[in-house]
C-alpha cells in the first residue's frame, strides 16, 4: 500500500510526462477496462458456481457415507462395520485426488 501511494504522490508531483504516457491518455482504456472487468467477473462467477455445486457433492456423499456407518454399526459385525466404513472412506477419498494412470 506504501509503494501504491509513493507512485501516486510522485505521479502528481512530476510535471514531466513520458510521451507514452501522454498517447495512453487520449486512448479509450476505459472500455477496454469495464470489458475486461466484465469477462472477470462473469468467468469468477461460473467458477464460483461449479465449485459450490462440487462442493454440495461432496458434502451429500459425505452425509451418505455417515448414514451407512451408522447403519454398519449397529446391523452388522464390529470387525466388518469398520471394514466396510474404512472403503467408504478410501473411495470418497480416492474421488478427491483423482486416482488415473501415470503417463
């Protein structure tokens, strides 16, 4: 934020103006800003999007994965509820680092 303002203060103080900058000034950057700023926000928003609903995913087959250990728990056997709830686990956990071949 420092740096920002120095460049600031310098840029007004100055009266030497680069002629570069002089030709920007007469150039439209405005509409190019406020298109640019338009695709940004249209781009974050989608991706915004598909992460909530990967996200909801995730959540719901986490919620199903505690039903089904529940259920392990008290229908079945101690030593095969905790097998069947440890693949549970590896399977949600294999979806999020995305196991494939190498190569």
């Amino acid at each position: 934020m420092g740096i920002y303002i120095g460049i600031r203060i310098y840029a007004n103080v100055i009266s030497y103006v680069p002629e570069e900058v002089d030709v920007m000034s007469k150039t439209n950057v405005g509409i190019l800003g406020g298109f640019l700023s338009f695709f940004l926000v249209l781009f974050v928003n989608q991706t915004n999007g598909r992460f909530l609903e990967m996200y909801g995913f995730s959540k719901a087959c986490s919620g199903r994965i505690q039903d089904v250990a529940g259920l392990a728990r008290v229908q079945l056997p101690k030593e095969s509820a905790d097998k069947l709830v440890k693949h549970f686990n590896a399977a949600q956990i294999a979806g999020y680092v995305g196991l494939n071949a190498i190569g």
